[in-house]
C-alpha cells in the first residue's frame, strides 16, 4: 500500500453526506458488483439496492460528486477509488466508526469543548469503549468486545508500519506490548523481526480476541498473551529488552500515564528500550476538518503532547530520550529512550 493510504481512503470522507452515500453502496451490494468491472444503469442498481429509483440516483449523485462511481454507459467505479479499496477494510472501519459518533458530535458537542464529563456521560462511543466487559471472558463480552477490538485492529495495520521502520529492534530478543490490544502491533514487530518474541499485556477479554487474530498468521506463534490490568497494584512481567505502549496513554489522565510508565520502566530489562507511539494533539486553526476528522474529534480532550511523557522518562532515569513526528491521517510521534545498563 503507498504510505499516504490514510490520505487516499479519507477523501472518501471529505463529507458526512458523501460517507454516509459510500456505507450505503458498500451494504448494499453495490460496490462489490461494480468492483468487478461492470457498468450498471439505475434501474439495476435500485432493484439491487432495493430502494426507489428516485432515491438510487441521489446515493449515485453523491457518490458521482466524490469521485467513486462515474456514468459512462452506465455507472463504473473511477479508477482512482481502487486504490482506496486496496485499503478496504481500513476505508469501510473509519465509515462505520464516522458514522456510529457523530451522532455524539452533533449532539453534544458543546460538551465536548466545556465539559468532558458531561460529554463522557452523554456519548454513546463511550458505551462502546467499555473496559468493565473485559474482565470476565463471556460470550456476551467477547461479542460486545470484538466490535471495538476488530476497529482498533485495523487502524493498527495501516498505523504500525510507520512507527516499526523508525524502531531499531534488530538487537532485541523480547518485546512487551502493554495494552497490546489484539497483537496487531506485536504481531508485525515478530513480522520484521524473525528472532524476535512477544508478549501482549491486556485485560482478559481482550486477550482472548488476540489469540484468535495472531492465529490466523505465520508469526503468530511467536507473540503469547498475558492478562492483567495495570490500573491496579499490578506490576509488569520482567525478562523484556523492549516495552512498547501503542495508543494507549492518552486514554488515562496524567497521574495513571506516569504510574504505567513507571511500571515499564522498572520491568524493563537493564540497556532495554521503552517507545511510545501515540497520537499528538489535533490542530484545528489549519484547514477545516472533514468529516473523516470525526472519529478522531471525540476523542479531542485526551490527546496531548510528548511533553508529558518526557518529562515522566528523564525524571524516571531514562536515557536517550527522543521524540520523532509523522503525518498519517492526524499528527503522531514516537517517542524512544533507553534504560541505562546499570
């Protein structure tokens, strides 16, 4: 996939009418039938979609606009949509997500910006988010659960490439992935790296959804799970020369993000690496935000700058402490420092 896939799949989601217009045609059959090769009029497509033709030809309309579908002999899809399609399951994880939160942008988004509580309180993506069913490895939490996990995953696929080809791992033999989620990142640091081992530090739940994806690839032997939930007095297991923390920290407020580094900082292996891929704050005075933006607003109070974590590492004894940024569909950094060898 090129590099800037996120900015090739978010131009299908310039717009909240648009976005909702390509969901539609993917649901309804319509993009794996022109996908194809075929070129279908409006009456095929309506009966297709089961939906007047009136109403067949505004979704058409739309999709037209936004550089999807074209009307030469009938509607095709433009080439330049393939590429997005490349990307098919990232394109169809960020229309789901765009769609199932603005609900909560439109209604409270006056809470958004004043009261992060109340927000919190009102949000439906926070019913989603919920830590509480992964306890207990329950059809019903493992089920609930997958939704969220199966998201995160496929942001992870397209997002980890760009922090493993900065991440000098050549040297390391064992990596610890705290919040790890499904191994998505862990399973593509063994990719890279065939000496390379890894375990996945999670809730229990989403452990179990884990195994069953790392299971599906080669390497996947490679990257074992441990539960656990580093809120409490839990300490982190030894024996790890890297420790990783993937969009995790912005999740909890200050106190909780310094006491987890602290953790990792004592499990980590003596000359050991510790990095930290995550999200920077969203800059809203550059060019407008578009609807592909959406997902990324709700969580717009808990992403901060590297400055919180820099300070945490050099006041915990850490080396080497440096902070590089890259461009994917929002500012991310990576930041990397080494425990010292004795």
């Amino acid at each position: 996939m090129p590099s800037n896939v996120f900015e090739i799949v978010d131009r299908y989601l310039a717009t909240e009418l648009s976005a909702r217009a390509l969901a539609l045609a993917f649901a309804r059959g319509w993009i794996d039938r022109l996908a194809s090769g075929d070129r279908l009029d409006v009456r095929t497509l309506s009966a297709l979609a089961c939906m007047p033709q009136g109403s067949a030809r505004a979704v058409l309309d739309l999709l037209s606009a936004s550089g999807v579908v074209e009307d030469s002999g009938g509607y095709g899809l433009v080439r330049e949509f393939g590429q997005a399609l490349e990307a098919r399951d990232l394109l169809e994880a960020k229309l789901w997500f765009a769609n199932l939160v603005a609900p909560d942008v439109h209604e409270h988004f006056e809470a958004l910006l004043t009261d992060v509580p109340r927000f919190m309180a009102n949000a439906k993506v926070f019913e989603l988010f919920r830590y509480d069913r992964c306890l207990a490895v329950t059809a019903e939490n493992l089920e609930l659960t997958r939704r969220w996990v199966s998201y995160t995953t496929t942001l992870t696929k397209y997002e980890a490439p760009e922090a493993l080809v900065r991440l000098n791992l050549a040297e390391s033999r064992s990596l610890l992935d705290v919040g790890g989620n499904s191994g998505e990142f862990a399973r593509q640091a063994c990719a890279r790296q065939p000496r390379l081992m890894a375990t996945v530090y999670d809730l229990p739940v989403v452990c179990e959804l884990g195994r069953q994806h790392v299971g599906k690839f080669a390497e996947g032997g490679r990257v074992h799970f441990m539960e656990g939930d580093l809120r409490g007095q839990s300490t982190l297991p030894r024996g790890h020369d890297v420790i990783s923390f993937k969009s995790v920290l912005h999740d909890w407020p200050e106190d909780y993000a310094r006491a987890f580094l602290g953790k990792a900082v004592e499990a980590l292996e003596p000359a050991g690496q510790l990095a930290i891929f995550e999200r920077g704050t969203i800059r809203l005075d550059e060019a407008p935000l578009t609807y592909a933006m959406v997902p990324n607003l709700v969580f717009l109070p808990f992403f901060r700058d590297p400055g919180l974590y820099l300070d945490t590492l050099a006041g915990l004894g850490m080396t080497d402490i440096a902070v590089e940024w890259m461009e994917l569909d929002m500012p991310f950094f990576l930041v990397t420092a080494r425990k010292p060898a004795q």
